[in-house]
C-alpha cells in the first residue's frame, strides 16, 4: 500500500486528477492541513505539498515515519528546506518548467509598462488628459538576470526574442552559455551592475541569496535602470530599495514579490509612483492549478513504476541543478 498525503490549505481545491488516485488499488489517500499534518504523516510515503508556501511540515515531520518523497507545487522551495529534512534521505522535486514561460511574459510586460510609460498613460486616462510624449524603444537595450535555473532561461530567450542584450548572474561566472553568453558571480553583483538598463531578480532564496541586492547594488545601477522581482522578497533589502527609488538611485521597479506578503497597506512602495506593483501572481495564468496537478500526476506515475524523476531539488543548493 503507497500511502499519498496531500497538505491542503482552507477553502482550496485539490483538483480530481490527484484525489482520484486515491480510488485505485493499492494507494491510501489522505488529505490535510498544517493542523493536522502531524495526525496524516505516520505511514506517509510521498507528501504532495498543495498548500504550496506552508512551512507546516517542519513542525511536524517529527511524525513521518516512512516519507520518502516530497513534492512542492511550487517553483521554491526554501519554506521547505529545513535541516531534518535537507539531512534525510527524502527526495524533493518542485514545479519546475511549468512557470518558465508565464513569469518570462510577465517581466516583459513590466519591461513595456516602464519603457512605455505605461503608469503616466494610465493616470492621464484616469484624468482625462491628452498627453503625447516620447517613449524608450527596448530593442538594444541590455538586462541582467540574476538567476540563471529555468525560469531565468526562459526569461533570457523571450527577452532576446525581442532584441534585448541579456546577461547572467549565477553561483558561478563563466562564459559561453547557451541562454545568457556570459555569467556573472552574483556574490560580485555590485561590481557587475552598472550599465543595464533592466536588473531582473529570478534568484532561489538560499543563504547565500538572502538580502542579495542592496544598498550597495542599488548605488552602482545607473539611474535609468528598472529593477524587477519576481524571485524571493527576501533576496533583496527591501529598505535599501526604497531608498534608491526615493533618492533617484534607480527610475523604477517593477514588483511581485515581497519579504512581507501581503504588502502591508501603509507600506511606502505603494505611493511611489515609479513602481509597478502585483500581488504575486507572475506564474499564475489561465489553467496553471491544473498543470500542476498534471505535473504531480506523471511524476506520482514515475514513482509508482520506479522510474527516476526528470529533476529533483539539491537540498543543499536549495535549488535544481
């Protein structure tokens, strides 16, 4: 008997496709939340993580007695990587491919909103104001990815599709890469970042992540540089970003994640009117829940058979290789 835990949050949906392998012979399932995980993990071999930023599993994985695979419906995975589990022999896997191409349009049409002048059309219209003016062309102009996994590629490829230079930051520098050309050490990234027009941060959240792009990277950007986030919050000093919006240091952001979700409403990002900002929802177009259940479903069907996984996460990366 393969027992499938699933950890569900309140009010949400687990699509048919998954629950309904709990009907065939031989699979036990048994759905959960972070409240009652604990009760659900003794006899658990995999645990499908639907509730896809909980931190529930820490607290309880003292009860998983038999656990061998955990996957993440999730691109991150860093609310998961606790100690006891990076120690054990568990595999994780996570999301990977399924966002690549909906956060890549997303970074782009923060690239057009800003290039554009997209934020002062739209509150002319509120305004009722005819105001013509001249916009930037984005053909020739240069981007810094700072993350170089699958989604930084696919950001990379749309981006040259459109006539951007783009270069890479990553874990190492090297050069000749299929998607960036060159890549830079992002542990050297205020070194590297003058002269881009579009700083883009697509960055796993690790320790050697965390509050990545700061003061000291917002200061050496030209002033005309956009900065976009749609990796981790934590990755960046979100105070040091303020201020070089205030102060000029950079032209404008464009936002979907934050070390604080929600946003708090008196939070300054909102009145700045440079910045362009969503409520994490970059990798979420039409049909993305049931690509995720189609994801797990053929893994799920790899691990019944034995088969290796296409990918899985290096727990001490903290990222797939």
């Amino acid at each position: 008997m393969t027992v499938l835990t699933i950890l569900n949050s309140p009010g949400t949906e687990v699509p048919a496709l998954i629950t309904d392998l709990g009907e065939r012979d031989g699979i036990e399932l048994r759905i959960a939340e972070a409240s009652t995980l604990a009760q659900a993990l003794p006899g658990t071999d995999v645990l499908l993580m639907w509730d896809f930023f909980s931190t529930a599993l820490k607290d309880a994985y003292g009860s998983a007695d038999r656990l061998e695979w955990v996957h993440a419906a999730a691109a991150g995975v860093d609310s998961l990587l606790f100690d006891e589990l990076v120690d054990s022999p568990v595999t994780v896997t996570n999301a990977r491919g399924i966002f690549d191409r909906p956060i890549a349009e997303f970074v782009l049409s923060y690239i057009l909103m800003h290039a554009k002048s997209s934020i002062g059309s739209l509150d002319d219209q509120a305004e009722g104001r005819w105001n013509r003016r001249s916009t930037r062309d984005i053909a020739g102009t240069k981007a810094l990815i700072v993350g170089t996994g699958a989604i930084g590629r696919g950001i990379a490829r749309l981006l040259k599709a459109v006539d951007i230079d783009v270069t890479g930051a990553g874990s190492r520098a090297r050069s000749g890469d299929a998607d960036f050309g060159e890549v830079i050490d992002s542990a050297t990234l205020p070194e590297h970042v003058a002269g881009f027009d579009w700083v883009i941060d697509i960055a796993p959240l690790t320790e050697k992540t965390e509050r990545l792009i700061g003061a000291e990277a917002f200061a050496a950007m030209d002033d005309t540089a956009v900065f976009i986030n749609v990796g981790r919050g934590d990755t960046v000093d979100t105070d040091a970003l303020v201020t070089a919006l205030r102060e000029g240091q950079i032209s404008g952001a464009g936002l979907d994640v934050f070390d604080e979700e929600p946003l708090p409403a008196d939070h300054p990002l909102w009145s700045l009117d440079n910045v362009i900002i969503t409520p994490h929802m970059s990798g979420d177009t039409d049909g993305w829940r049931m690509r995720l259940a189609e994801q797990f479903h053929a893994l799920f069907e790899q691990y019944l058979a034995g088969e290796q996984f296409p990918h899985t996460v290096d727990k001490q990366l903290g990222y797939v290789r």
